[in-house]
C-alpha cells in the first residue's frame, strides 16, 4: 500500500520538524540571554506540508538561534586584571599584599603634647597638637612681637615636658644735647706787625646731639647703648696770626748814633726826641750788627744825654735780650 506508507512518513517528518523547531527554539532563548545582542545572518526553515497548509512561515525560534551563534563581536573587555589602588590624604596609603588585595593605611593620629608656657610674668600650662614652639604659642593665643626672645627658637619641635619662655624686649629712645668747646691755633704771619696779633678766625662752640637706645627685658633696663651722634651745630676754631712783619723801611740818607734802651708799648713802636710821628727807623745794633724797623710814635726818652731812642719790647729783643737794659746804635731814616 504505497499511497499509505507516504502519508505515514509525511506525518513523521512534521513531527521531527515540529520537535526540532520547538528545541532550537528554546536554546536560542537561552543564548540571547548569555552572549547579548547578534549581528550574525538570519536563516529560515521551511518545513514541506499538504497542499491545504501551503508553504509554513519561518520560524521566530530558529531565526533567534542563528542570529545568536558565536557572538564573534562582542565588545572586549578593556578592565586591566587585578585591583587598582589609590592613594588619599584624607583616608591614607593603599597598600597592595603579595596576595593582590588592596588595605587602606590610616595615617597616624595626632600627638597631644603638655607643656609650660611662661610668659608676660605668668606661667600657662597649655595642651595642643602642635609640633614647634610657634605653633604652641598660635594655640595658647599668645602674641610674639619682632623684638621679643623666644627659647626654645620658634621652629623647634616641642614634646612633653617642654618649656617655652617669651621675654618681651622694648626700646625707648632718648637725646642727649653735647657742647664742643671751640679749639685755638696760632700761626707766624708777615702782614702782620711782630710783636702784634690778629684774630683771622672767631672761635665757636658747637652743639652735638646723641641719641641712646635703652633695652628692656620684661620691663626691666637691660642696657643703653649710643645709637647715632648727629651735629646740630659745627665747631669752628679760633685762629690767631702772630705778627712777623717788621714796617717798611725808606732810607732818606738821615743818621745819628747813640745809646737806645727799651719802655713797654707794643709792636714795633719807638720813641724819638725829635723826629716826626709815623716816621720808620732802621736800627742797627753796633755791638753784633743786628737790626730792627720800628715806627716812631711817642716822645723820650728823657733820661741820659746820649740815649736817642726808646724801643718797644719787641724792638730790643730782636738787638739784644731785654736784660741789657742799654744798647749802642746807629739810626738811618
């Protein structure tokens, strides 16, 4: 019976084609699930039936599986294996063991530290963190001025037990008012007349002005010391010429010899029996050839019949020294 044994076999192979659809299917299902989206080609299945179910429609389940087979583009994974560590000031140091796994280390707490501060004349026992002396005085509240002294110095490191002393240092100024005392020089001069002097230059005194600095130590004078000097008035000395110069002599072929002796006046002044005041006299010592120029300007002398002139001082130390008394002399003028 043929015509029998070709519908028993038609039906058979719907049956596979059916089964296999139906598990294809559900492994397509599974491998959506797990390798992610397909860019694989689609494929269908056509199953042959009776003429009366005509041609069957491609089947979801097979396409799914198809579409899903290899995954060949799945995106690589760029995470490089192993942990990444990092670092934070706020949480520490990640530390890696040789086992791979990643340990944050807490940095260390703070120190709290107990220490003395004297200061201001009080003694401030004061508990902080800070590590250096001017960290300790920020957190005691206690101002450092530019001259003060610290000890231990401000950038040394503090720990318990320490003891910071502040000594206020303070400066005051003050001005003392000096007088110099003028100097006095002489000096040979042959404009002026010997025997005479002339001042060239008035002494003055002048006026200095020291300025002292004082330290104090808490309160207490520790020193002064002179700071600057400055002159507020100068010095001048006095200068006194000493007279070298004699009157100029004019001869007008006029002499006479006699004795001369000395009277007290000043310069080079002489004095004549007769001759004209203002008349200038060349005196010449007989005895050791010295000479003179003197300036007629009073009258003598009046004692002794051969003396003819009477000189300054001066005049006669210049023939003879004074203890002579009485000198012969010739006189031109």
């Amino acid at each position: 019976m043929p015509s029998v044994r070709a519908a028993v076999r038609l039906l058979l192979t719907l049956f596979l084609a059916v089964g296999s659809a139906a598990y294809l299917g559900a492994e397509g299902r599974v491998t959506l699930a797990d390798n992610g989206p397909s860019n694989g080609r689609l494929a269908s299945i056509s199953a042959s039936g009776s003429s009366a179910r005509g041609a069957a429609e491609p089947s979801a389940a097979l396409v799914g599986r198809v579409a899903t087979v290899g995954s060949p583009d799945r995106a690589p994974n760029t995470t490089a294996p192993g942990p990444s560590p990092a670092t934070s000031p706020a949480t520490g140091t990640a530390v890696v063991d040789a086992a791979g796994t990643t340990a944050t280390a807490s940095p260390p707490p703070p120190v709290t530290v107990v220490l003395t501060v004297i200061h201001d004349g009080q003694s401030q026992t004061v508990t902080t963190t800070a590590t250096t002396v001017a960290g300790v005085l920020a957190a005691a509240r206690v101002a450092v001025h530019p001259l003060d002294k610290v000890t231990p110095a401000l950038t040394a490191a503090v720990t318990t037990g320490t003891t910071v002393r502040l000594i206020r240092v303070t400066q005051t100024i003050s001005y003392q008012k000096q007088t110099v005392s003028f100097t006095a020089t002489s000096k040979d001069s042959n404009t002026v007349e010997m025997g005479t002097t002339q001042t060239a230059q008035s002494g003055r005194n002048g006026t200095l002005q020291k300025v002292f600095t004082t330290t104090y130590y808490d309160g207490k004078a520790e020193g002064t010391v002179l700071t600057t000097t400055k002159t507020l008035v100068a010095m001048r000395q006095q200068v006194t010429l000493i007279g070298t110069g004699q009157p100029t002599f004019v001869n007008h072929g006029k002499s006479a010899t006699g004795a001369a002796s000395w009277y007290p006046t000043v310069g080079l002044h002489a004095a004549s029996p007769t001759l004209p005041f203002g008349t200038v006299v060349h005196v010449i010592n007989l005895a050791n050839g010295r000479t003179i120029n003197v300036r007629i300007e009073d009258r003598g002398p009046y004692a002794g019949g051969d003396r003819i002139i009477d000189l300054s001082p001066t005049a006669f130390s210049q023939l003879d020294p004074l203890g002579t008394g009485i000198v012969s002399v010739q006189l031109e003028w």
